[in-house]
C-alpha cells in the first residue's frame, strides 16, 4: 500500500515536526562557531541563554527573566521542582491521574521518603473537575500541588488560574507542568499566582530537543536537585544563591538553545492560526467518529491532540498499520501517562494523532482513508 510522496506527521504531542528552517541553521550555525557560553567560553559578547529567557519570560507572561531556570526538558524542570521543593515526612503532595510520568515518578519515590501523595481522579475527557480539586485541597490540606495544564493523552486544557487559586487559598504550592500548552495556548505565570511551572522547548514552541526548563517565583528558594559548576563563584562549596544560576550546574546545551532561540524570534514573526488547525482536528473527530471510532471529546478549550480507539483492535496494531502502509506517523499506548486511562475507560491506551501549525487538510484525509481501508469492514460488524 505504499506509494505515498511523503509521510504524514502527527506526533506533535511527543516533538513538534517540522521544525521552521533557521532552527536547524541556528544550530548548525552556533556549532561551528566558537562557544560563547557567559563565563565558560570566554565570549561575553552574546548570551543565548539570556536571550531565550527574555523571549520566554513574556510567553510565561512574568516580569523578571532570571526566574526562568533552563535544563535539558521539562522532565529536568519536573524533578527539580518537586524534589527541590521543602517538603518534610508528613507532608502530603495533591496530583492528578492524567499526570505524565515526569511527575508521577518523582512523586512515587517522594512516597518512599514519607510523603503523602494524594491522586486525583480526572473526568472521562482527561479534564479536571473544579469541584472535585477544591474538596481535596480543602479536606488534604497539600503542601504541594501538581497539576497538567494540558493532558498530553486527550489534549484537555485545565482551568489553571481557578485551580491554583484554590489551592493557595488552602495554603498550597502550586507547580504547573505546562509541557504541552507553551507556544500554543495562553500562559500568565503572575497573573494565576503559580509558584512555578516546567516547560520544554521541543513541542509546540518549535524548538530542538534537549530544551526547556522550570520557573519558580520570586521570593521561593528550591534546594538545587543538580550540583556542579557555575563559570563563576567557584570558590563556594554551595551553588550561588542567586537565580538563575542557584539551579543552572554544568554546561548549558548552548546550540540547541541558539535553534530555540530561532525559533522563539520565528513564531513572533508567524503568528499561530489556532482557528485553522482547531477546524482540521474537528473534521479528523467528526471523520473517525463516522467510521465508528470511540474518539475521546473533551469541550474546549483543547491542544491539537486527539485520542481514539477502534473496536477490535489493539491500539498497537492499528499503529503499525498507519506507520507501516500509510507513511502515519502517530503514537499508541499509553502515552507515559498511564493512570488517566482509568478514567478514560482505555486499559489498552490508545491511538493519538497531535497535529500543530504545519498539518493539512490532506494530512486528516490520509488519516481517514487509512482508517477506512484498514478497519471498516470489522467496525460495521461489531
């Protein structure tokens, strides 16, 4: 069944594809160039790593760059935070199953140490009840809240500014994984009172791998879950006190932080036309529906990710087909987020189409087509 001109790529949730061409010419660009890490290189006359966190601070929408800590991902910012975060024995951390494994491993050797870790179950959309989360911090009394912005698995967008807000009524931390919103939906840091957020710069900010980081508001300290060189104050046996630098040891990933940084300058010159990818993912749940897929609907708002399952066929299967006949890239299983499919009803996981910016509408048609000839005949049966 192959033939096809080029492949069909839908697995934006996991690294965004394609990249805009500077990204890779930045990087290829920075490579061959001598380094000009601050105070490691020598060169002084740029700072990549400053200028990426100016360009992030205004999509984070906070004041002061320097609160912005860059890593290696989200998975960096993840772990940072949450085993950086002063929490004795006893005290009990509040989350969510639609959590990704970034934060529910953390939290599962947290338990191990004597935290209490309290996981809430989300609706069958992968969404967030308000209701449910403000019984809990009021009954639990957290000391430390986690929550996804946005499922990685359904592409639900939770009420982040009224979830926080409760939980810092109840006298909690509020720690946001905004892995899979940055660079597509709305982001006000100050503005909802978060107390820190991770976030990667692979996904829908459009930049390489090996990108992204954690901020944490001013005024709270983390103990540095990662120790080593600064390039500066090397005489202390501690790191330095001052942010960013307190959570910043060794090395940064200077080029690929120059591709974030094209990236980031990219996309203020190419606006997002959410409206036009919304409408080819309503068209793709519509077309899978008529097949007679169970597609998970959850109401806006939404990231451009959608899950579904096929009757009588093992979401693995269906994913080789795609990939192997069709040239479709997509992703199966459970997403590294195992616990929302409890709640989702799907023990086997799921197929997941993530679209962004570049998808067409020729891409969903493929899609369909491929769904149509594959499993047709066996979903009119049952």
């Amino acid at each position: 069944m192959k033939g096809y001109e080029q492949k069909v790529y839908l697995n934006n949730a996991a690294t965004s594809w394609p990249k805009p061409d500077c990204v890779a010419l930045a990087v290829s660009q920075a490579l061959r160039s001598l380094p000009g890490d601050a105070g490691r290189g020598g060169i002084r006359e740029f700072d990549v790593f400053d200028q990426v966190r100016k360009k992030l601070a205004a999509l984070l929408g906070v004041a002061c760059p320097e609160r912005i800590a860059l890593g290696s991902n989200s998975t960096w910012g993840l772990n940072q935070a949450i085993f950086g975060f002063p929490l004795e024995p006893g005290d009990r951390v509040l989350t969510t199953k639609a959590e990704h494994n970034a934060v529910l491993r953390p939290l599962y050797r947290l338990e191990k140490q004597g935290i209490q870790v309290i996981c809430l179950d989300v609706d069958k959309t992968g969404r967030l009840e308000p209701e449910v989360w403000k019984t809990a911090v009021r009954k639990y009394r957290p000391r430390l809240c986690v929550l996804i912005h946005a499922s990685n698995v359904t592409g639900a967008v939770n009420d982040a500014e009224t979830l926080t807000a409760m939980a810092k009524d109840a006298g909690a931390a509020m720690l946001l994984d905004i892995s899979q919103s940055l660079g597509w939906i709305s982001v006000e840091m100050e503005k909802w009172g978060a107390d820190m957020a991770a976030f990667t710069g692979h996904k829908y900010l459009l930049g390489p791998q090996g990108t992204g980081g954690l901020y944490v508001r001013p005024g709270l300290t983390l103990d540095p879950y990662v120790l080593g060189g600064t390039g500066v104050k090397s005489n202390l046996k501690e790191m330095p006190e001052e942010m960013p630098l307190h959570l910043e040891a060794g090395t940064g990933n200077e080029p690929s932080y120059h591709g974030l940084l094209a990236a980031l300058q990219w996309a203020e010159e190419n606006p997002l036309d959410r409206e036009k990818t919304e409408e080819i993912l309503r068209y793709l749940k519509k077309g899978l529906r008529d097949l007679g897929c169970r597609v998970i609907q959850p109401e806006p708002p939404v990231t451009p990710v959608l899950s579904f399952t096929i009757p009588g066929w093992h979401p693995g299967e269906v994913g080789d087909i795609l990939s192997g006949s069709y040239d479709i890239i997509c992703r199966t299983g459970l997403h590294c987020s195992p616990r929302i499919m409890e709640n989702l009803g799907t023990p086997q996981g799921t197929i997941r189409l993530s679209l962004s910016r570049f998808t067409k509408r020729a891409d969903a048609d493929r899609v369909l087509e491929a769904v149509a000839a594959t499993c047709g005949d066996q979903m009119e049966e049952t």
